[in-house]
C-alpha cells in the first residue's frame, strides 16, 4: 500500500475541527470509492474540545477557555486538540487479515517509535489507549499521544494526535480521556528542549509507513495493564453502507 500524505496546515495555518472533519469525509468517500489512495491527513487545529460518544455532562470543561466543545462520531470520552500538537488522520482501508485492533496497536507502535528517536522512551498500557510514559520521580503514569478511531465501510477516521509542544495548561480544565489517575505530557515537557511539530513531521510519515505497510513487526513490551474508565477504548465499529 502507497500512503499519500496531506500537510493540511499548521501554525498560523491550523485547520479549524469542523473543516478538517469535513475534509476527512471527502477523503474518506474518495479511498472507498477508489477514486484516490489511502491518505494520511498531518495538520494542527486551533484549540478545540471534541466529545466522544462516551463523554458524560460532567466530564466536559465548565471553562473551555474560549474553545469550542463539539460532539464527533468517535467512540469514547472527551479530549484537547491544538498548537503544538501534531494531529494525524490515516484514512485507510484495512485489508481483511487486519483486525481493527491490530490497526490500533499499529498506529500506537509508529509513534512509539517516534518518541524513542527523539529519546523519550513509551510503550502501551493495556486497558488504555494511547502511548503512555511509566511513572517515574518527574511524576505519575502520564499519556503523550492519544488514538481515536472510526471504521465505516471497511476505511479509517480519525486518529492520532501527538502532544509536541503543546500549552499543557488547557488540560487542567478536563479530565482527559475520563481517566483522573493519570497525567499527560509532551515531548517538549519530557526533554526540556523545544520540540515542535515540524521537528516530527518527517519521523511520524517514515514510521506510520512502515507499521501501515501491514507487515510483521515485534510489538514494544507493554507496561503494567491498567482498567480504563467505561468499557471499551475510543474505537468505534460501523456496519458497511454506515
């Protein structure tokens, strides 16, 4: 499979959520239709709040800040996106030996692998979605990029988003995920350097390459399972004609 990947904006440039949702949707008919190749969407948004399917009243912020809170067609509970987070949508079809769980875990492994080129070091936590950093004396179990997904009519949405050097004060105004046990972080905050999302552009296209070319590959070891709140991680499943 040939990946095309779409740098829809950045910075300055940053993509508002209800017109990349839009975009995702044109790609999305036009990779089942097979009238364009699978496409991976790398972009930023402007701060925004998206509530999954699973998101309770108490769980959105009371003071987003100026941001919009909008619903989305995803599985699960609520997130941030914005500056300095590096946001991907591969829309792919998934061949039919490839599990929906599998694509999960792949997608997870590329960044994974991201993070330990740029030296922080990442693993899954079973139970929870995500690239996760173990507890350590800088502080507690703590979440660096987050997967959301979507699978009509056998293709992808949504996705990933990797927190590069995002303000991490718009997450004390949410419990990210549901999950009050647990921190989340960023690539900047973790190296004490400046790292942005054009720094990791070019790593996420070579590894999210590799790990969708549906090959073989070694799994990072996991960390120590931990139950996610609710009963199932942000996946959601559509019938065909969805």
């Amino acid at each position: 499979m040939t990946l095309e990947f779409v740098e829809a904006g950045f910075g300055e440039a940053a993509v508002p959520y209800l017109e990349a949702w839009e975009l995702q949707r044109d790609v999305h008919a036009g990779v089942v239709d097979g009238s364009r190749p699978p496409t991976v969407l790398l972009l930023e948004h402007p701060p925004v709040f998206t509530a999954g399917k699973r998101t309770d009243p108490h769980e959105r912020p009371a003071d987003p800040g100026g941001a919009d809170v909008i619903d989305v067609d995803r599985g699960g509970k609520i997130t941030f996106h914005g500056p300095g987070q590096l946001v991907g949508y591969p829309i792919v079809g998934l061949p039919d030996h490839v599990k929906v769980v599998d694509y999960v875990r792949r997608v997870e492994e590329a960044l994974i692998h991201v993070c330990a080129d740029l030296g922080v070091a990442t693993a899954r936590v079973p139970g929870r979605s995500g690239v996760w950093l173990q507890a350590d004396a800088r502080g507690p179990e703590r979440k660096i990029a987050a997967i959301g997904i979507r699978v009509s009519r056998g293709v992808t949405m949504h996705g990933f988003s990797l927190n590069c050097d995002v303000d991490m004060s718009w997450y004390g105004r949410f419990v990210p995920c549901g999950i009050a046990d647990a921190g989340v972080t960023s690539l900047s905050q973790e190296l004490g350097r400046d790292v942005t999302v054009t720094d990791v552009l070019p790593l996420v296209r070579r590894h999210v390459t590799d790990y969708l070319a549906w090959a073989p590959y070694d799994a990072t070891p996991d960390y120590e399972p931990r139950p996610e709140p609710g009963r199932t991680p942000r996946i959601e499943l559509v019938t065909p004609g969805a």
